[in-house]
C-alpha cells in the first residue's frame, strides 16, 4: 500500500511545480484553508502546493508529527513567517498507484492564517507573472 507521506515527503517544500506534478493525480484535489472552494486538477494543485514551498519553507519549518491510515495520512507542520506562529496539518490521501488524489490543509490560529493567506497570494501572483 502506498504511503501518501512517503510520497509527499519526496518533494515537500521543494518549490518545483513538475516535480509536485509528477506525483499528483491528473483530477487531485487541493482544498486550501483560504480559498473557499475545492481547487480541482493537477495542475492548479501544483501550483499551489509549490507556492505555499515558497511560502512556507524556511529554516523555521519543520513536520512535527504523522499520522497513517490505507493510503492516507497526516501530517502536522509548525513555522513562523516575519513573527507569526503557524500551526497546520497537510491531509493527503493517494490511490493504489502512489499518485496524489487529494490534499487538504487546514491552519491555525487566525493570525497565522491571516498570515498565510496574505503571503500566498503574493507568491501565486509572483509565479503568475514568471510563467
């Protein structure tokens, strides 16, 4: 059986839009504790997922904690960005073949998601204007 951690820790925070691509489902579904409605297919869900790398990865992140199910797990981050703390949990969920059908992130406190929220859209943006 798959392990969707396994699969994610491969290229978690890797900023590479083709590398996070290429182990997504081509209809994965990305749901964003900022946006309100599902994000749907592979390609948005990259760049997403490669945005909140940028975002997200610094020498202050770090996984603290997983939990595992059938192709299914958790995972809990902690980081801070320009001195806010951030708490959240990535839920993934994968088919047999290994490939990513489902990521769900979910972020705490409000502050921290406030945060989050400003600096991804800046990101998003960012990487618009560089395709």
């Amino acid at each position: 059986m798959p392990n969707p951690a396994e699969i994610w820790h491969t290229v978690a925070l890797s900023r590479d839009v083709d590398a996070i691509a290429a182990i997504l489902h081509d209809d994965c579904v990305f749901e964003s504790p900022v946006v309100h409605t599902p994000q749907l297919g592979k390609a948005i869900t990259a760049k997403y997922l490669a945005a909140a790398g940028h975002t997200l990865g610094n020498a202050e992140f770090k996984y603290v904690g997983e939990w595992h199910r059938d192709n299914s797990a958790i995972l809990e981050f902690q980081t801070v960005i320009d001195g806010v703390a951030i708490n959240g949990v990535d839920m993934i969920t994968c088919d047999d073949d290994g490939l990513i059908t489902h990521f769900k992130v979910m972020v705490r406190p409000l502050k921290g998601m406030n945060m989050l929220h400003q600096k991804m859209g800046e990101m998003l943006q960012h990487m618009g204007q560089a395709n």
